[in-house]
C-alpha cells in the first residue's frame, strides 16, 4: 500500500543543515496499523508527512497504491491525496464551527454532493459515536472529544490510509483508550491503514502490528509485534519486546 524508498528530507536551520529524516525505507501493507516510534526529534512526523508529500523529500521515492507520489503533476497529486487523510495532536478543529461543520469541511473543498453531505457527516460522527454532539462547538467538548471528531473529519472522504501524527498526546490516559479503541475499530470495520507516528510505548503494544523504530532521522529497525522469535536491538524494540500486552479489545480497553 505504501512504499518508501531511501526517503530523505534537510532542512535549513539558523544552526545549519538538518537532516530530519536521512535514507529512510519501510514498507507498509494494505490493511496494517503500522507505528513509527521514537523519541523527540528522531524524524518521526516529518516521515510520516512524506506519505502524502506534505513533506516533499529531497531524494528518494513515495509510493501509495503503486504510483509514485514524487513524479506527479501538482493536479494529479491532488488527487491522490484523497486517499488519504491526517489526524494531528492538537485536533486542529476549526473553533468558529460545529462538531458537525468540521466534518463538513472536508466534503466541501472536495465538492462532494451537497445533497448527500449530511448523511455523510452523520454516519462519520456515527463511527467515533458523537452523533449527539454534532451542534457542539471544539469549546464545549473534552479533549477526547476533540480527537475524535478530528477522526471523524478526517473519514469524511473515506480514505485508505489515516496518517496519525501522535494522535493520542494531548489526552488524559483514561482518554488514550477510547482513541484507541475507535482507531482499532476503524481499521478493523473500514478496512483503512493507519500509519501511527508515536513515543509512547503502550500505544504501540495496544494496537500497532508492525513497527518502525527511529533515531537521528533514520529507521534502525523493523519488525512484527507478533514475531514471538524476533530478538529486538535497539533499546526501544527491547522494551516493546520485553512485556507483551493484548491489542485492544473490547470498549475504552487500555494497557
């Protein structure tokens, strides 16, 4: 579904050249929930927004679906994109609209039918279960509240791939669970990738399948949270490795 071929991306700082992500390659199947883990600065969120090209790297290739991202017009890409969708820390909410307008958004700049819109929204806030908050605006809500119509925005177009760049940061661990939960359910109901950028352990042990270890910009290591034989090298992959927990299963579950 997702190919990156020695992917690369410098930046210019006032400090110099900044390699942000340098030779970076993984690939991702159809259907997977794949984590990116690493700690701060380790080039997590700028690989993930290769995917897309929000990032466009200064070498390499992007491959979604088999077409390569990097060899596309400005139109094509543009069209591309609409397979895909982002959820980010901070929710990125629109404040002046409702839960309702905010999934509304997405719809409009694609053009979807006016006369089907509502049902669309409808049915996304059905899926993160905010029906009842659909008049509310991002004020009125709680902080998971937030994520998941940011969630249900970015369904709105049914994507194939949801890109979450630490989508479970900026809530209350009681909260983690029910992201968690609604993502699971998402990839499992939907059949949608989901491409989680994350340091946090116990995210990555609850739902991710495969994972991608990162520092200094570089993937270092790639494996199965399912290969019981795998012998972990980094000191990340021994901590993933070192105590198994269940992915989530049932409601709000959490470890």
């Amino acid at each position: 579904m997702i190919v990156l071929n020695n992917v690369s991306k410098t930046f210019n700082t006032s400090d110099g050249p900044l390699a942000a992500i340098s030779s970076a390659s993984l690939q991702i199947e159809k259907g997977d929930i794949y984590g990116i883990i690493g700690f701060s600065g380790a080039g997590k969120s700028t690989l993930l927004r290769t995917i897309n090209l929000l990032e466009k790297p200064d070498s390499g290739s992007v491959l979604l679906d088999g077409e390569d991202l990097t060899n596309l017009s400005r139109k094509r890409l543009l069209k591309s994109r609409m397979k895909t969708a982002m959820v980010f820390q901070h929710f990125n909410l629109l404040t002046n609209r409702t839960a309702y307008e905010n999934v509304s958004l997405p719809l409009e700049i694609s053009g979807f039918p006016k006369k089907l819109r509502s049902q669309r929204i409808l049915e996304c806030l059905d899926i993160v279960d905010l029906r009842d908050k659909a008049s509310a605006y991002p004020a009125k809500l709680s902080g998971g509240q937030k994520q998941r119509v940011a969630i249900a925005r970015a369904l709105a177009n049914n994507p194939e791939v949801l890109l979450c760049d630490e989508p479970t940061s900026a809530v209350d661990p009681q909260t983690k669970g029910s992201i968690l939960y609604y993502l699971k359910q998402i990839n499992e109901k939907l059949g949608i990738t989901i491409v989680l950028v994350t340091h946090e352990m116990n995210v990555v042990k609850s739902i991710c399948q495969k994972v991608a270890v990162m520092e200094h910009g570089r993937i270092i290591e790639q494996f199965s949270m399912r290969d019981v034989n795998y012998e972990p090298q980094s000191s990340i992959a021994k901590i993933l490795h070192a105590e198994k927990v269940p992915v989530v299963e049932g409601e709000f579950a959490y470890v």
